[in-house]
DNA sequence: CGGCATCCTAAGGGATACTG
DNA sequence: CAGTATCCCTTAGGATGCCG
C-alpha cells in the first residue's frame, strides 16, 4: 500500500489526521493501522526475512521465494526502501547487479517480527487443531 | 482468505504440502506466509488489540472499530475463532448478545503483536523522515 | 540482469436490505 | 442486537512483453 501502480507514491491517501476522539486507545489503533499498511501485503516480511540473512541481489531473492512475481518483488522492494527499511545499491556494472540490505531500522524490525514467527512456530499446532475442532462442529451441524 | 464469501471456511486452498525443498529458509517462509494469511488482513490485529481489553460484545466492537463494515467484523471474529484466538459466547436473551474473549492462544498472540506495536511507536518518526527523504528524491528528478 | 508498462482476473471488502 | 445474504466496485497482484 502506498506505491501506486503509475509508479508514483501515495503520501497519505487515508487521512493521517484521523484520531477524532483522542484516547489512548484511538492512537493505538491508528499505529497498529500504520503497521499493517506497512507490512500486511503479502510479501513484506518474507523479504525482510530474508534480508535478515545479509545482502541480497535481485534475482537471488527472486529466487528464494519464487512463488512471488518479479512485478511484486520490485514494488515490494521500492516500498520497503521507502519506509527506510532496506538500502538499493546500484553497481554500475554490465550486466547489471542491484543489492538489498537491511538498514539499522530494518534490522530492529525484523527483532520484533522474530517474536512473531516464532509464536506462529510454537502454536501451529494448536491452531491446526483449533480449526479442525471448528470446521468438525460447522459440518456436523450441516 | 480462509473464509469464503459463501460462509463456508476453505480448509488449505494454497497447498500446505509446499516446501519443495526443505531447508531450514523454506520452513521458516512458510511460516510467514501462515502467520500472514492468519492475520494480515486488514483488521484481525485490530481486534485483537481491542480484545486484549477484555471481552468485548458486537456492538462494541464495531463502535469501537467503527471504520469497520458489520460484515468485516464478522468475518473477522469468525476468523479468529476459528483460529483459536477468540471465544463467541451467545448468551440466549432477547435481545441477544454475544461476547468475544481472547483464548489464551489469543492472549499469547497479543504478546508477540505488542512487540510489533513498540516498535511501531518508537520509530514511527524514523519511517516519516525516510518516506519524505525518498519522495523528495524522486520528485526532484521527474 | 533488473527492471518498468500494460493488461486482466480474482479476491477483498463496502453498502444495503433482510431476519431471528 | 447480532448477525446473514446480495450486489457491486476497487484493489492486489499474476502474466507477459519491452528496454537500458
């Protein structure tokens, strides 16, 4: 969110003066709000991961994922670089190399995401189990 | 994403048999790609956030959310239900009400999600100046 | 190699109306 | 009150082709 498909980059398309009612919890929603933007696509955080590793060219990280598209890789990358979260080198060199590296900014986020991969490690069971139970009791129920 | 417009739930439409080659990069993509598809959508960290509260019925939920159509909210709640992550206690009164609570699965979540919330607070300012720093570039060379 | 630009579809999600 | 059902539009994002 926040690249536009013309190539241009949206500043504050949802109201950032938004907090009409300013509490506490308002102001909480707004950054979890913010948060999300930022990293609920669908890619984000995969390739901050993997940044996590060191440097990366483009076409390595192309192909560590490779169910992404090159299309989304680059405006992912293009977005992550604009919230400061990863540096585009460009080596004036032919064939052309690019790489991405994680800034100091990204490198702190990726501490945070951690906690939440491996709370997804340690509960997979759990919710693997906690859909069946519902799934089980919607069919019985059919 | 798992629940269908229908009201059916889609129990693993994206193969959950990948991880074509099982490394310990793959696993952990993978993972990701789980944790995402649980809650990167656009409002079940919001909701979570807001259960952390405390239970919760519908209306305030949606008074609270209130950007939030009726439809997502459900979905949503039934989402995370299913997940595990909330609990929907229907109380048989007229007129009727309904609570949502964390789980503790939910609560546990909540942990990992205020980390990702902290960090959004404390470099909140950081994401700005890069944001203005990058759109400025680009403007100046058009 | 590392991209843009274009086209196009499928999914996400809002608005509205109806119901127990 | 707490939903469901329907309609419809907007967006994400895949596929493909061209370019420095």
């Amino acid at each position: 969110m926040g690249v536009m498909e013309d190539g241009t980059l949206a500043s504050a398309r949802h109201t950032d003066v938004a907090d009409p009612a300013p509490g506490g919890r308002d102001t909480t929603s707004c950054e979890i709000r913010d948060l999300l933007d930022r990293l609920a696509d669908k890619w984000s955080l995969l390739v901050i991961e993997l940044l996590g590793t060191g440097t990366h060219r483009f076409t390595e990280l192309h192909r560590e994922i490779d169910e992404i598209s090159q299309r989304m890789l680059t405006l992912t990358l293009r977005h992550l670089e604009r919230d400061g979260l990863v540096t585009r080198t460009v080596h004036p060199v032919v064939p052309p190399r690019v790489d991405y590296t994680l800034t100091d900014l990204g490198r702190s986020l990726l501490v945070a995401i951690e906690g939440l991969v491996w709370w997804t490690r340690a509960h997979r069971d759990e919710i693997a189990a906690a859909r069946s139970g519902y799934d089980a009791r919607r069919e019985s129920s059919a």
